[in-house]
C-alpha cells in the first residue's frame, strides 16, 4: 500500500500534496480545538503506535504472514481527524528514517492512508454501530466491517493512482514513464489481493482489537474518538 | 505482502532487525564524511531536489548518472558500497524490477519488437517500449530510494526530523514527530519481549485463528498501555516547562561549506533540467 518513489508522475505527487494541504490544516485545526492540551502526547503516541501495528505480522491461513495497515483502528480510537493527523507522522517517519514509502508520494500515500481509510472506516464503524452500548457485539462487527471497506477503498484508489500513469506520462511511442501498468492491470490487481487477503486481515484485527479493548479497557473505547 | 513463516519468530526478528538497522544508520550518522559535515537543513533540502530530479528525468542515460553521483557520494561519505546497496535494492527496488518484467512483453505493453524469446514453442515478444519503460522506472525507483536511504543514514533521524522545519512544517508537527520517533523504540522493545515470552511459553507451532488472536491481544494491549502513558508523559512534559506551545531548539549552524554545496546542487539541478530538456527534443 505504501507508494515508493518512482511509481508515481510528479503532476499525480504534486495534485496529491495539494489536495492533502487543506486536510492537514483542518485537521490540525480541529484536533487543536478538541484536544485537550494533556492529551497532546496521545498523538504521538497514536503515531507511533500506527508506525508499530504495521510491524505486527499476522498469520492467515495456508501458514503465511500478513500485514495490517491499523488505520481504522487508530481512527476508532483517537477519532477521524487525530488519526489523520497520527497516521501522517507515521508515514513521514517511514518515507524520510526507513525508506518506506516514498518523500515525493507522501502527499498520495498521506491520501490513502491518512484521509480515506481512517475517515471511510470511521463513518462505517460508527454507521453500524450506532447507539450500541460501550461493550456490544455489534461494535466487534462494526470495527471488522470498517477494517475490511476502508482498506479496500484505499487500496482501489491506490490501484487507481498506478493505472492513471501510463495515460498520464508517456513518450511519443507510447513508452511508459512511472509505473507502467494500465489501470486494466493495475486496479485488479490492488483490489483482488485487497479483498480476498489483506482485507481480512485488517478486518480481523481491527474486529478483535476493539473485542479485547471492551473486554480489558471499555473506558479506551468510550473515551476515544475526539 | 505475504511472507511465507512462522508469526513469532518473523515479529522477533522484524523487531530485532529494525533496532539493529537503527543502531548501524547511528554509527554511519556519526562518521566523518562528505555528507555527514553538512548542515541537515540544507542536506535535506538538496536530497528533496535531488529526489525530484529522478522524479523528472525522462532520459535513462541521465538517471543513471544521477544514480551514479549517489553511490559516488555515499563513497565520499565512508559508507559500505556493499551495505549501501544491500540496504537500497532490498526490498522495494527488488519487487519493482520483479512487477516490472511482465511489462517488456507485447501482452502487456504493444509496440515495436525488440526481441523474441522461444519458450517451449511459445513466443514471447519483448517490445522496445516495454523493455525502456521498465529499465527507466526501474532505475528510477532505485535511485530516488538510494538519495532517500542515503540522506537518512548520514544524519541523525532526530536532527532530520527537526530540519522539517525549513520547509515550513508546523513545531506542533516537529514536536509529535520527535517524541512519535522515540516511542517507536519503546514500542519495537515491548513487541520484541512479548514475542520472546510468547516463544518460551508457547513454543513456535500455534494454530493461526490462535495466532491472530495473540496478535490482536498484543495491539490492544500496546494501545491501553500506550493511552495510560499519556497522562505520566504529559506530567513530564509540564515539570520541563510545557505551557501548551512546543518549543524546538534552534542548534544547527551553517559553515561555508553548507552553503558551497547548495550551490553545487543547484547547479547541476539546473544542468540536468536542461539536459532533460534537450533530451527530448
């Protein structure tokens, strides 16, 4: 899911950071405002802890390990605009410290990852379970059904942003300048290993994350989403 | 991505490896290179030029230069060529060359024909837009993930995060960044026990529904320690003089040299532009 440097044109890097620009001030805007000043170092730690649940591997059937990204998890417990705001430190620190992810599509990476999976996992968590109690079942359903779209929707405009390339950058003979996949290979191929593994995997772990939080800690899940 | 082995050991050895890795950028950060010398406000700013230079060349000849200049600097910087690229091509290098072969056939990317292989009474054309379109995002990737690794395992990961503030990035941003760096150590450390107590305890055969249910126990309970942390952080933060604003210190110094360099980046970005250009008409 994390977009290296190369695969994207610097006019697709470019719109990105320009779109992401208005998101971060409002986000920093809001989590000012609702945040209170004690739980300034939540945030950090909220983006250290979404930079660490990407190291958990996760075994699947078949003996193999999987990721997750934590996305919707982190948004369900810090609330949409926090996790914004974590999940983008997270990604900084990987692209500019590990060489994960690349500096010039920090601007996408940040758009998929940091806008539209926490945000669309967010809604669905909270649209299923609406009104539910602090210790329901069907916040266990709800936290797996928002772990499962928003990877999902991510991962096809991650897809998305692939196939644009070779439309969007090309030689006079039609040779591809970034990633060179159309968006007939491209979305297909994000989205079918999305929705038949790793959107179980992250559906899975946000579902039983938030299970033991109600079981361990309910006051985490009722204090969460400022 | 899919990685083929046992959960436990790969979190252990995930986590070791990452404090490792640490350990060595630290040693490399603190030897007496080129790169090492200079002011991380200006270096960052120059990798960033640099990294969109291999953004925006069009003409493989060009980027391989580019990727040349990089080894040559991570040389005059008294890093392993040997590490330095091990470091570089693995991981996201070497899945870009593999996702990349496909495309130099006509089934994927049509075109003029270049070369055809027999494989078993099939023939497979590799296409002249296929095989240069490969070669340049290949060579591509590799050379932006070089300038990138190198700029990170030349300076201290803190003074880098610091040096942000040059491209006008909020203190508040600065500040989570610095402290988020430190708590990822914390973290790596309490996933690497909990691994290793798990390994004495229940050995490395566990079912995976039990498994994902250990793992999903462990990220919950990170979590509720981490939201328990807050409050002890935010007390030592106020006992350090905390009133609500974030405070960076202001400690880099820029010497003759910073400033050489930056002109030297500048002119040889302008001079790749224009050979870019000239490239393509």
């Amino acid at each position: 899911m994390h977009i290296p440097d190369g695969y994207l044109g610097p006019a697709t890097c470019g719109i990105f950071y320009a779109i992401m620009l208005p998101i971060w001030t409002a986000a920093s805007r809001i989590v000012k405002k609702t945040l209170k000043a004690r739980q300034v170092p939540l945030l950090a730690i909220g983006a250290a802890f979404s930079f660490v649940i990407m190291m958990f591997n996760v075994p699947i059937p078949g003996g193999s390990t999987g990721h997750a990204v934590g996305g919707v998890l982190v948004a369900i417990l810090l609330g949409p605009w926090a996790a914004s705001i974590a999940i983008t430190v997270a990604l900084v620190v990987q692209a500019l410290l590990f060489g994960d992810g690349g500096i010039t599509a920090i601007g996408a990476n940040c758009f998929n990852m940091a806008f539209v999976l926490p945000f669309t996992g967010y809604y669905v968590y909270k649209a299923i379970s609406y009104n539910a109690s602090a210790d329901s079942s069907r916040r266990m359903l709800a936290a797996g059904a928002a772990g499962y779209i928003g990877i999902n929707v991510a991962a096809f405009l991650a897809g998305v942003e692939f196939g644009l390339q070779p439309l969007l950058c090309h030689t006079a003979n039609g040779q591809a300048l970034y990633c060179p996949y159309g968006l007939k290979i491209a979305v297909p191929a994000m989205a079918g290993e999305h929705l038949l593994i790793f959107g179980w995997v992250e559906a899975v772990v946000t579902a039983l994350v938030v299970k033991y939080l109600q079981k361990e800690a309910p006051e985490v899940i009722e204090e969460g989403g400022m | 991505m899919l990685k083929n082995n046992n959960f436990i050991e790969r979190s252990i050895m995930g986590a070791l490896s990452f404090l490792k890795e640490s350990v060595f950028a630290d040693e490399y950060a603190l030897r007496k290179g080129l790169l090492q010398s200079l002011d991380p406000r200006i270096k960052a700013a120059t990798f960033l030029l640099f990294i969109i230079q291999a953004i925006l060349i069009k003409d493989i000849l060009i980027l391989l230069c580019l990727y040349a200049l990089c080894l040559s600097l991570a040389c005059l910087s008294k890093i392993n060529l040997g590490f330095f690229l091990k470091r570089t091509w693995i991981f996201i290098p070497l899945f870009s060359l593999f996702i990349a072969i496909p495309a130099l056939f006509s089934v994927f990317t049509p075109g003029e024909t270049l070369a055809v292989i027999d494989l078993l009474g099939f023939k497979l054309i590799i296409t002249r837009q296929g095989f240069f379109g490969a070669l340049l995002f290949v060579t591509r990737v590799i050379t932006s993930v070089s300038f990138a690794v190198l700029l990170s395992i030349t300076t201290k990961h803190f003074e880098l995060l610091k040096a942000l503030r040059i491209f006008k990035v909020p203190q508040i941003f600065v500040m989570i960044l610095g402290m988020c760096y430190r708590y990822i150590y914390l973290f790596m450390e309490i996933i690497e026990n909990t691994y290793t107590a798990i390994k004495s305890r229940v050995g490395l055969e566990v079912h995976y529904k039990r498994g994902q249910r250990i793992v999903a126990l462990n990220i919950a309970f990170l979590w509720y320690r981490s939201y328990r942390l807050n409050e002890e952080v935010y007390n030592a933060m106020l006992s350090r003089g905390y009133d609500g604003e974030p405070v960076i210190l202001h400690d880099f110094k820029t010497s003759a040299k910073d400033w050489l360099w930056l002109f030297f980046v500048i002119i040889l970005f302008m001079g790749l532009t224009y050979l870019g250009a000239k490239a393509r008409v």
